[in-house]
C-alpha cells in the first residue's frame, strides 16, 4: 500500500481534538469507518465507469 496524504478541514481537526478530549470511543470508532473510507477512494477502471454504474444496457 502506498503512501496518502490526507489534509484536515479546521472543522474536521476540530471534531478529531473532541473525540480525544471526551474519549468518546464510539464517536472515535465512526469517524475512523469514514475516514478509511476516504483512504482506501473508489479505484476505477482505466476505460471508463464500472459497468455497475452505467445505466442498463450501456456497458
């Protein structure tokens, strides 16, 4: 796996400092899922939009 850079909204680094300061493990558990979400993107093929993602009968 390669290396990512992900930058941080103030928001976004402000909501991370709450989690650590409440300890609020299961607000910490749900912005980890989305945040690996925004890790691992959406690979996509090379020629074009997935076949699941066209309308039927296009692809």
């Amino acid at each position: 796996m390669g290396q990512k850079v992900i930058s941080f909204s103030d928001q976004e680094q402000m909501k991370v400092e709450a989690i650590v300061i409440d300890k609020d493990g299961d607000d910490a558990l749900r912005y980890l899922a989305d945040l690996l979400d925004r890790l691992k993107g959406h690979p996509g093929h090379a020629c074009g939009p997935k076949v699941a993602e066209t309308p039927p009968g296009h692809g």
